[in-house]
C-alpha cells in the first residue's frame, strides 16, 4: 500500500503572517515588543506607571519606536514626508490632543522633556560627537563658506512671503513681522519668547499678545519644515546629482566612525558630551550668546585646534552614534507630547495664512539651496541645515527636520542656523520693526 500521506504538500503560511514572524521592532520579535507593550499599557490602565524618568522613558521608548517602524514602511509618508520622524511627532501630539493619552502621563514626558532635560541630553551627544569625530580640514571649509546661505535664507524667505501675501492681500509688514520672522527665529526659547519682548517694547502691546500671535506660524511653520525635509530626501534620492547624501560639499565626506565600540568608550563620550554642554553653560553667563552657540563655538575650537586626544574624539563620535540609534524616535514623540501644540496649529489654519506660513519655510530652503550651491554645498544639504532648519522650531525642529531628512550627522550646521542664525533674527526685528511700523 502506497503511503500517500506523505505526498501531500504542507499548506501554506500565508505571507503576511511570514512577514509578521520576521518583522523586529528595535531588534525585538512581535511577541516580546508586544509584551512589553502591553506592560506599559497596564500600568498606565491602572494608574501604576511611575511619574518619573522611568514612566516617562518607556512610554516613549515604546511608542516612538512603534510609531517610527510604522511610519518608515507607510509608502508615500516614507519617501515624501519624513517617515517615521513625522509619524512619532504627529502621532503624540494627536494622542494629547484627542485626551488618548492620560493628562498625567503626557505631564510626566514634558516634565521629562523639558525639566529633566532629555532633548538638551540628546543634542549635546549629537553636537560633540559629530562635531569630534569629524575631520578638522572639513570642518573649517564648510563652517567659512555658511553664513552666506543662512543670510540668503532669510531674504528668500521674507522676499516669499511678501509677495505671497501681496497676491492674497495681506501687508507686507505683516508677513514680514507676523509671520517671517518668528518662523525664522530660532524656536520658542531663543526666538519667539525674547521676539515678543521686543515687540513689546517696540509697538505697546504686552508681551502675552505678540506670543499669541507668533506661536501659530512659528508651530505650522515647523510642520512645514518637517514634511519639506521629507520631500528632499526623496528628490535626493531621484536626481542624486543634487545630494551629498547627508555630507555638505564635494570631497568633504564626513565619515562615520570606524573603531571598534567599548562599553567603555561610550563612557567617555558620555562625560565628554556632559562636559561641552555644562562649558557651554557657564559660558553662557557672561557671553551674550545662546549657550549652544557657545558650545558649538566651543568644541569646534578644541577639534581645529588638535587639542583633544583622538581617543576621545573616538569615543564622543560613538556616544553620538549610539543616542541618534536607540533614542531618535523616542525623542521624536517626546517632542510631539511636550513641544507640538495640535490646537494651535489647527487654529491658525486659514488658506492665506498657511500658503503665506508654506512660502516663508519654501523660500528659506530656495535661497540657502541655490546660494549653498554657488558656495560649493550640495543644494539639498544646504536648503536643509542654511534653510529648513532657521525655519523650525530650534532645537526639537532640528531633531524633527534631519531625522525626516536621514541626515542627523548635519547636527553641528542645524544647529548653527537655528542659534546663531536666530541671534540675527532678533537683531533683525530690532530693526525693522521701528521701520515697518514707526509711523503707526
């Protein structure tokens, strides 16, 4: 008797379900993220997640690697509007904004976000490292050539807006000092906060008035930074003549760091990134300057300089690689909790007021595009540090802008636009506003 048992074929695993089997989530097996998932999820149900750094961390662990995995593979938001960057971020902020997310949760991230200094923790590993673990040559021929589209995204943008606005009847003060120039400024802290200050003084008003009139361009601002950084990777990726591929200038590659890593090691570029951002700090109180100026200032001078034995340049680069791996997305929606207000965005939405918002942060990634190229930048790396990032919100903007755009090693240049081409800002308001509005 023939055994036809054993001829029969094994019924198919369907392929999504093969797929699932073999899909990771920061490394892990669905089964052992969706466990730690759901622990999370009790014991926020049952009120026992801890109001602490603990809470905190893994709530946005968690989520901002499930948003970020989702987003990365979405095909349209994955090649034309950022990814899992935009995801993480809008996903938080929906989840605030709709009461998902328990009231004391969402304060225990912002507490840790802002108070317990999570994003200044993270940037400072990104700004040593990068910066260290750079070659110094490199380092002075990009940073001589950048001031000049910065300046250039500044005028295309204000040169966009006005003749935008002019073409829908809005003022052209008013797109210069409404809208340009908050969007332009550096964020909340360093831009908008000091800007409102100064309009205060200027034009009467108290200084709550301004601050409600800013923060909607400057937050719809940021938004459009986010999904335009999106849109040149992907143009990257179609015309790569026109991409470094997140280096700044032809035949100046910043290349990774290639020694072995140490548990040690990042110990060391731990201390070392603490150490810059607290010298930064104390420089801060004497200088009049914003204390991440300083310390890109700072630490771009001991690289040039030769000063810092490679080791430890070594291992600053490695600290700075392994926070951009692990923490990226977790930082991401930590920022759409604690620094995307929805309400606000969604309140300033009008159509002459989103396209004149549209043509501010266009004009800056135009201007710092086409004069980054005549400097010798690839235009895409140029309109994204010179342009998007004086268009975003400081340093959560930066964060936002170059995760959407797959070039977190640009870190040094974004942050240059966002501190030191937000000093310019103010300086700028200083100005024009007694011009503009004088005879008012």
């Amino acid at each position: 008797m023939s055994d036809t048992t054993s001829s029969t074929p094994a019924p198919a695993v369907p392929r999504f379900i093969e797929n699932l089997s073999e899909t990771r989530i920061f490394g892990l097996g669905l089964p052992i993220f969706g466990l730690f998932f759901a622990v999370m999820l009790l014991a926020i149900a049952t009120d026992t997640l801890p109001k602490s750094m603990i809470g905190a961390f893994i709530v946005i662990m968690l989520f901002g690697e499930l948003f970020g995995h989702i987003g990365d593979r979405l095909p349209i938001v994955r090649t034309y509007l950022g990814g899992g960057a935009i995801l993480a971020i809008f996903s938080a902020a929906t989840l605030v904004y709709l009461h998902w997310l328990p009231a004391d949760v969402a304060a225990s991230v912002t507490t840790f976000m802002k108070s317990g200094g999570f994003l200044n923790f993270y940037i400072a590993a990104l700004i040593t490292g990068s910066i260290l673990g750079m070659d110094s040559h490199i380092l002075v021929k990009v940073g001589a050539r950048f001031a000049l589209p910065l300046i250039s995204a500044v005028a295309f943008a204000a040169l966009f807006a006005v003749i935008v606005g002019w073409c829908l009847g809005f003022s052209a003060q008013d797109a210069i000092v409404v809208i340009t120039l908050p969007i332009m400024g550096g964020g909340m802290g360093a831009g908008a906060v000091p800007m409102s200050q100064i309009y205060q003084q200027l034009l009467g008003q108290p200084a709550s008035y301004y601050i409600s009139i800013l923060v909607p361009a400057l937050a719809l601002g940021n938004v459009f930074a986010i999904i335009i950084a999106g849109l040149l990777d992907g143009v990257g990726k179609r015309f790569p003549s026109l991409t470094g591929g997140g280096q700044m200038m032809p035949g100046v590659e910043i290349a990774e760091n290639q020694s072995k890593p140490t548990l040690e090691l990042l110990g060391i570029g731990l201390v070392a990134a603490l150490s810059f951002y607290v010298a930064g700090q104390i420089l801060g109180a004497v200088i009049p300057l914003h204390p991440y100026a300083l310390m890109i200032i700072l630490v771009a001078a001991v690289k040039i300089s030769g000063l810092m034995p490679g080791r430890i340049n070594d291992a600053a680069a490695q600290w700075f690689q392994f926070v951009a791996r692990n923490w990226t997305f977790a930082l991401l929606f930590g920022i759409g909790i604690a620094y995307t207000d929805l309400g606000q965005v969604i309140d300033a939405i009008s159509i002459t007021y989103v396209l004149i918002v549209l043509a501010v942060v266009a004009g800056a990634a135009v201007g710092a595009g086409v004069v980054g190229k005549f400097m010798g930048f690839y235009p895409i790396e140029s309109a994204i540090t010179a342009g998007l990032c004086m268009a975003n919100m400081g340093g959560t903007g930066d964060v936002a802008v170059l995760s959407a755009a797959n070039r977190m090693q640009l870190m040094p240049f974004a942050q240059i636009s966002s501190r030191l081409g937000g000093a310019l800002i103010l300086l700028l308001a200083s100005l024009l506003v007694p011009l503009l509005f004088g005879g008012q």
